[in-house]
C-alpha cells in the first residue's frame, strides 16, 4: 500500500516548463561572456544548483568557450563565481515562478482523501524555498513535508537522502511504499536509488521545456512525438512509469496499491 507520494518541485508541481532556473543559469554564463544553449542549461537540471553549474562548465562546448575566454579551463573558483551570479537572479524572480501547475491542486485533494501524504524534494537551496513554499502555499499548494539539500549535507540529486529524509520524517514504513514523482533525469535517479516507486511526468516538465501556451498551441500529432520522445528519456533512467500529467497519478496510487 502507497503511503507517500514525494514531488520535485519546479516543473513538477510548480513553474510549469521549469523555466525560472533556466533563465537565471543563461543569464549568469552570459555575465561571463559564455553563451550556454537551452538544451545545455536543461540537461544537469534537478541536480542541486552549483552541481548544476559545475556540471554545465564540463560539457566539452562550454568548457572550451571558457578556455578560449580565459586561457585555462574552469576550476572550483569558476564554480563559485559564476554561482555568485545565478543565486541573486534566481531570488529575484522566484516569487513569479511559483505557481501551481495544472491538475496539482486537484491532485493532492485527492492522494489526502486517500490518506496518502505529500513530501517534496527539490534541487533548489533553503534560501530559496523560502521564497518558493509561502508563495505556492498562498496559492494553494502545500506539501506536508519540504527538504532541500541543505538539509542533507549539500547531497542533492540523485542521491537519494532527501527521499529518505522523506521517509523518516512522513514515518513511510517501507521504501515499496513511497512514489517520487519528478519531471528530470535527476528526479527519476535519485527515485531509483532511494528504492521507491520513480514517476517522470511529461506535460510542464523541464525535460519537455515548453511553456504552456507552447504545448496547447502544438498540434495532436506532435505532442504524440515528443510525448514519446521524453518517456523515452525517462524509461532510460529508470522510471517505473511515465504519466502525461498529475491527473493519472491517483490511478496509477490506486493500481500499485493492489500490487
């Protein structure tokens, strides 16, 4: 039986598209006159934010922009600097970037109705949940329980501690009965690797990258693609199930819990 659902944050229940980080990561590289791509900016995404950076000045492109700028290739210095950029601008516009996507709200009425409970996991920092959690709390959005990788000792995705952090805290008996729903690659890992349920959602997600508008202006057929496109990704991870959106995730609750 399911005891716990345990949600990513931006791009899983809020930010639809993810787009807050990217935007803050494109503008930090830029400050250092290195133009990062969306596609490049998204791939490390879910990971804890300076990991993302870390991870971002290693790809083979971006690393050799910055050794071309600078003479030598980026160390932990590099890492900090361009971090001392992205945090300042992430803060700024957090506040806008915090709503709840469609079908969350409806969504956790139900998994409550069901007795389920709701923890979190994010690859944003404490600093910034604080601006994060009120604000979707204000709209609608409140989970029982939040941690970030502050609290873990800076062990972000995909490791699985803030899972387990979960678990303790939400007193989950077992991790067979716990689901981590997320919309990354880092999302879907660091399920695998706490030992639970891992759910990647399609619609809104940082995989996907769209906006809203982007998606429903999109006609049937190329949805169909890149919806098999992204499940793809998400199976290659590891993902147990993929869903289009939250709308089926009470069903799929109620389908693991006869298994």
């Amino acid at each position: 039986m399911i005891e716990a659902v345990i949600f990513d944050w931006a791009g899983t229940t809020v930010d639809y598209g993810c787009f807050a980080p990217v935007q803050a990561f494109m503008e930090s590289f830029a400050h250092f006159h290195i133009p990062v791509t969306i596609e490049e900016t998204r791939k490390p995404m879910g990971m804890l934010k300076i990991e993302h950076i870390r991870t971002m000045l290693k790809m083979e492109r971006i690393a050799g922009l910055w050794k071309r700028e600078y003479g030598r290739f980026a160390d932990d210095r590099d890492v900090q600097a361009v971090y001392e950029q992205f945090e300042p601008k992430l803060l700024s516009i957090l506040k806008d970037f915090s709503s709840p996507k469609p079908f969350v709200l409806e969504t956790m009425e139900q998994l409550r109705r069901m007795g389920i409970k709701v923890g979190s996991t994010t690859g944003y920092t404490d600093k910034m949940m604080n601006i994060v959690v009120p604000r979707a709390a204000e709209l609608g959005y409140s989970p029982d329980f939040w941690v970030s990788p502050d609290s873990v000792g800076g062990a972000g995705r995909p490791s699985p501690y803030m899972i387990f952090k979960n678990l303790q805290e939400l007193h989950v008996s077992s991790v067979y009965h716990a689901v981590k729903v997320g919309d990354t690659v880092s999302d879907i890992q660091e399920g695998v690797n706490a030992g639970v349920w891992s759910v990647g959602i399609v619609e809104g997600s940082s995989e996907l990258g769209m906006s809203q508008a982007e998606w429903n202006a999109l006609p049937e057929a190329e949805r169909e693609i890149l919806v098999k496109k992204v499940e793809k990704t998400f199976r290659d991870a590891g993902a147990h199930f993929v869903l289009s959106n939250l709308s089926g995730l009470p069903d799929l609750i109620c389908a693991l819990g006869l298994q």
